[in-house]
C-alpha cells in the first residue's frame, strides 16, 4: 500500500469516526470539541454535520485556512493543558462531543498528551457524550465502542461516556 | 461537501488517475517524470505501481517525507523551467509517463506555468505517452482522454501524445 493509499484510508477512517459519532450523540444535546484545528478540514467537517451545536476549537497555534478559523468566542488558544482548566470553568459539563486529534509524529509524546488531558476532558464530556481520539486512552469512566466497519483497530479510538 | 469531503475526493481522483495512465502505458516503454514531489506520497504511489521505471522528479525544493526522498541522480532540483531543458539533454524523447502537479493555489500563475512547460515536456514525453496535469492544457499534439468514473472534469486533465 502506497503512502497515498494510506493517507486515503486514514482520512476516510476519520471521516467515518465523526459521521459515526455524530449519528451517536443526536439524543445527547450539548457541544462539541475539536482539539487540533490543523488546517480545518475537521471542523469544517463538524460544522457541517452538526451545524446547530456549539463547536469550540482549542489549538496551539492557529494556520488552518481562512475560511475554517472559528470565531474568537469559540477558540481556546495555546497549550491544551493550560487552557483546558479554563474551558471548564466556563463551559462547565455540557460536551457531547470531543475530537481529539491530537497526535504530532512524536507517538510517546502524543500518547503523553492525551493521558495528561483524559481527566480534563471527562470533566467536560457528559454521561453518554463521545470521544474520538487518534491516541489510545483508557478510564473507567469511558466505554470502548466497536469503530465503523473497515478501519482498522488503533487507528482511531472511539469511547463513550458512561 | 465538507472540505474533509472534498479533499478525499480529490485525492481519491488523482489516485484513479494515476493508476489509470499507469494501466495505458503498459505497452508504452519508457521513464516516469513527477513535476512538484510535494510530501511524496505521489511519488511513492507511482514507485509502487511502475516498480520496474526510471522515475525522475523535478522539485524547487524538497520537503517530502524522507522514505520519499529520490535519489540523487533521479532528482531534477530547482525551476521547472530551468530544469527541463537539462532534463531533454540528458534524456532525450524517452517519457512514457509525466505527471505535473504543480498547482500552487495562485491559479493564474500555475496556467502559466502549465503553459510554459508544455512545449519542454512534449520534448520528453514519447508518441502514446500518458500526461497526467492539475492545470489545463492544451497542444495539437495532445489528444484529451476521458477521466476515470467519477472525477469531476476540471479537476485533473489527462492527454496522450499522438
């Protein structure tokens, strides 16, 4: 398999994870999550298929295409650790969503990130809220769910919220 | 259509063009030439499917992943319009396959580049030879063939030379 057929099947993969996450939470009201606006394809994505929710972006450092910035109101700038604490002052338990996709080519690293976010981000997400992650995370307060048919096991993660 | 939607798409369609003037070339002996290496992973899908050609990439300036890196006597680094007429003394008429992929997203600028190239790579590229391009093109030695099932037209530009 090409690197082209991998790049094709990973991003039909991630595809697949949002529309199925989406279908997931129509009866959980709330937010939604990105972490990780990259270039915006995601948000985009999410904006489209779940244009009546709140979408609030966190990211380091913006440089996604112009049309797929989020307005200010809704975008946590910097480092996820330290602007998560903030998030949840503000937005309290309300997410139904969060999209974590996070990984930076560095996998022990990436792996440490998303250990070091799981407890912030259950102070987010709501009982039976969805979280999509492209690094593993195991608590007891989440529930493995089976990914859409075709993708393979450890290239997306989805959990939902007991 | 989401831009995650569109930028599948579009990958997916430069895909089936590549493996479909690969399949027309079968008969056709001859060298690969890739303008704009970009990350690779086009190159690495024409190094998988046409394993047993010379392929040559013309590149301003590489930044693609290192397992797709050519090597260096395979490499025409700098301006394409500079490069092409070293590539014609050092190679002759003997191109089965060129793939220009060199959009930049001023798309005036990659029609005039498209242009001026033309008449170099006409100088390489072999009678039955296939031109795969993301910019239009247009020479009485060209005949246009249709896309693969599915591709929008205007997206990709595929040619035989008579």
């Amino acid at each position: 398999m090409s690197r082209l057929d991998s790049f094709i099947r990973r991003l039909e993969a991630q595809r697949a994870c949002l529309n199925q996450a989406a279908a997931l939470i129509t009866d959980v009201p709330g937010n939604v999550l990105e972490f990780g606006l990259g270039n915006g394809r995601t948000y985009d994505h999410l904006r489209e298929k779940l244009s009546r929710r709140d979408i609030y972006v966190f990211e380091r450092k913006v440089a996604a295409h112009p049309d797929c910035i989020p307005p200010d109101d809704r975008l946590f700038l910097g480092d996820f650790l330290e602007s998560l604490p903030m998030a949840i002052r503000r937005l309290g338990q309300d997410t139904a969503l969060a999209n974590l996709d996070i990984g930076s080519g560095d996998e022990a690293a990436s792996q440490q990130l998303a250990r070091a976010m799981t407890p912030f981000v259950l102070q987010l997400l709501k009982p039976r809220g969805i979280l999509i992650s492209d690094q593993p995370i195991a608590d007891s307060a989440l529930e493995a769910l089976p990914l859409p048919t075709g993708i393979k096991p450890g290239r997306y993660f989805l959990h939902r919220r007991r």
